[in-house]
C-alpha cells in the first residue's frame, strides 16, 4: 500500500466516521480540534485504524500526534512495519 493510499484511505474514514468536511482536513491542521475528539471519540479513532489498517494502537501512541500529518506519519510507520514483519 502506497504512502498516497494510506492517506486517502485515513481521510474517508475520518471524514465518514467523524462527520467533518474534506476540505478541513490539511497536513497542518490540528486532528484533535478539527475532529472535535474527546476520550471516547480517541477510542472510536482506534478502532477504526485498528480494522482498517490490521494493526493494534497503543493510547500512548497518540502523545505525540498533533497533526493529521503527524497521524499519517504513525499510520504509515506501523503499515511498513506491518508489511516488512
């Protein structure tokens, strides 16, 4: 799976999951305040990564992910590492 894919994969997910427009959704962009997420919306994202991508997510990943590109960048580090073991 491509680096592109991933990506386009992670934003209709979240556009459909969260209800949130397409367009908000930037590189840049806040994912917490963007996404309106609370604790129980952290959970839902988890899961939803979880059955998209095969993986599972630990809650201290999420410490460091600001932004949706810091999101892209674990989501694509875990798919490679997935794909490699």
């Amino acid at each position: 799976m491509t680096n592109e894919n991933i990506i386009l994969k992670i934003n209709e997910f979240l556009t459909d999951e969260f209800e949130v427009e397409a367009g908000s959704i930037t590189p840049e962009a806040n994912l917490k305040k963007t996404l309106d997420l609370d604790s129980l919306d952290y959970i839902d994202l988890v899961v939803v990564v979880e059955s998209n991508f095969g993986f599972k997510v630990k809650p201290e990943d999420f410490t460091h992910i600001v932004s949706f590109q810091d999101f892209y960048d674990y989501v694509i580090r875990r798919v490679d590492a997935k794909e490699l073991a």
